[in-house]
C-alpha cells in the first residue's frame, strides 16, 4: 500500500477512508497520539513510544483497547503491508464514540493508526526560529490531540519563513517548540528544560541526552530563558522526525553557532543510532 489508514480493524487506502463523525476526537479532539519513524520497515524507539501513549491515556483516563505487546505486533504487521520500509507512523487513540457530551462515553476507545512514506531529516543545516509567549495549558506531559496553539504557533513561524517556534512562559523561562524540544549547550554543558508539566518529555530528547552523556558532555535539566537561549553557544531542536537540528538565528539575530565540533558529535551519535537500529 501507498498510504495506508487503519480504524478499530478496517484497513485502507488513507485517502479512501471513513470515519464516524461521532468519534470523541470531532467533538473534543478527545484522545493522545504517537508519531515515530519507521526505516527499512524497522520502527525506531517503538517500545518507548508505546509506553509513552499509554501514559498519556492513563492520564486522560481512557483505556487503550489493546496491551502494549497487541498494539506492537499490529504496528509491526501494518508495516510490512506498506510498498516502502520508510515511513511516517502515527496512531492516535480517541475516547470512544457518542453524542457530543462531556462526561465519557461507554464503550471502548478507538484505535486510530496511519502509515505514509517518510524519511528522516538527518541535515545539518542551520535553520532560523521564532519565539512567543507559551500560552498553552498545564499539561503538556501529555500528548494530547489538542493542539491548537502549537498550530497557531508553527504556522507563525512558516510565515516568517521559519523552522519553528520556541515557546517561553511569562518571566522569559523556555520550555519547547511548537512541535520538538529544544536545548542549548553554554560552556560545553547541554540545558534543557526539566520534565515536568510544561513540556513533553521527547523521546528525541532521551535520546540526545543519552548521546551527551555517552560523549562527555554534561547536561543540566534545569529551566533556561529566552535570554539564555539568545546567548547560547549551540541551539539544537529534537523531534523523532528532526532529531537534530541546529539553529542560527532567533527572531532574525544571529544566534548559536559557536560549538560546530560539540553539534556535530552529538548530530553523528544520533543520526548513527538510528540508523545501526534500523539497518536491513
Ligand atoms: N514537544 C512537542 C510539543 C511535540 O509535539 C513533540 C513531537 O511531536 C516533541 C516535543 C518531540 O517529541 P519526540 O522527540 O518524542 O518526537
């Protein structure tokens, strides 16, 4: 399959399937969501973004209707149905179905899965970022599917013909971008925001700092702030899709770019685990 849609069970071209409009997600964007890369038909880092959905649900108080290992093996088998190993895997889980009421609906949840050819951003090129004020909710450990201000956030950032948009709470403390991390390295040590409610603890993120700590570099998991970020020696974003990028400007300053040999280890020791993970 080109594009391929899966929906509590019926699989399909993408572009050809139907979902019922009293799915909790039209009414409430009501449910959590993953999106990983596949290469050589290998799912990368899979388990940690299983264990990360469920935690989301937990969370949300709605039940994955399928155990981790269930919804592992189905992954993998739609996988092997695609016409390319190299792929953009995202599933979703929404609360149930029902008419549009806010108390939870009975029933089970529905299991949402999309499989559409990716590859991997492995560039090393600087890109430029914007900034702007976090006005999200309190609960940004969850990978929610309501969006809307990143959206708001990422399309601002396209304007302005930029990679993406670094959010900072009120009083100036940077938390993340509007859909990856983001870190600085200042006198050779990596900061980054600690996991708490403010951000979503990226598996790219885990990843990177599992790199640092294998090249000696230290790290901090303490706040830093938009004054800190516009004085940083190196800025780098994390995602599972970009999962090293570095930046050169912010809000259109000259910014960065001061310790090439420290992003590029860090960038080689990355893009190299994915890719020994996910050799034929
Ligand atoms: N932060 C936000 C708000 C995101 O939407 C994402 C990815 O979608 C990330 C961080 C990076 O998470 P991960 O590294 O798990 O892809």
């Amino acid at each position: 399959m080109k594009e391929l849609g899966y929906y509590n069970g019926t699989i399909g071209e993408l572009s050809e399937m139907m979902i019922p409009m009293a799915d909790r997600v039209c009414w409430f964007g009501d449910g959590v969501y993953e999106a990983q890369l596949c290469r050589n038909y290998h799912i990368f880092t899979l388990d940690e973004h299983v264990d990360r959905l469920f935690r989301s649900a937990a969370l949300l108080k709605i039940e994955v209707p399928m155990t981790k290992e269930e919804l592992k093996r189905l992954l993998n088998e739609l996988v092997q149905k695609m016409d390319t190993g190299d792929l953009m895997l995202y599933y979703q889980v929404t609360r149930g179905s029902g008419k549009r009421n806010h108390a939870f609906p009975k029933g089970p949840a529905n299991l949402w899965v999309t499989l559409t050819p990716k590859t991997l951003n492995d560039s090393t090129e600087p890109v430029s970022l914007i900034t702007d004020e976090d006005t999200r909710f309190l609960h940004c450990n969850i990978k929610t599917l309501n969006l809307i201000p990143s959206v708001m956030a990422n399309q601002k950032a396209v304007e302005a013909g930029c990679y993406e948009c670094v959010f900072y709470r009120a009083g100036g403390r940077i938390t993340e971008c509007s859909h990856s991390n983001v870190h600085i390295i200042k006198d050779g040590t990596l900061y980054t925001a600690p996991t708490d409610h403010l951000i979503l603890a990226g598996i790219a993120r885990a990843h990177l700092i599992k790199a640092c700590k294998k090249l000696g570099i230290p790290v901090s998991e303490t706040p830093f702030t938009l004054d800190d970020l516009q004085n940083a020696d190196e800025i780098i974003t994390t995602s599972s899709t970009n999962p090293c990028i570095r930046a050169c400007k912010v809000d259109g300053k000259d910014a960065g770019m001061k310790r090439e040999d420290l992003f590029m280890a860090l960038h080689k020791e990355i893009i190299g685990e994915f890719l020994s993970d996910t050799a034929e």
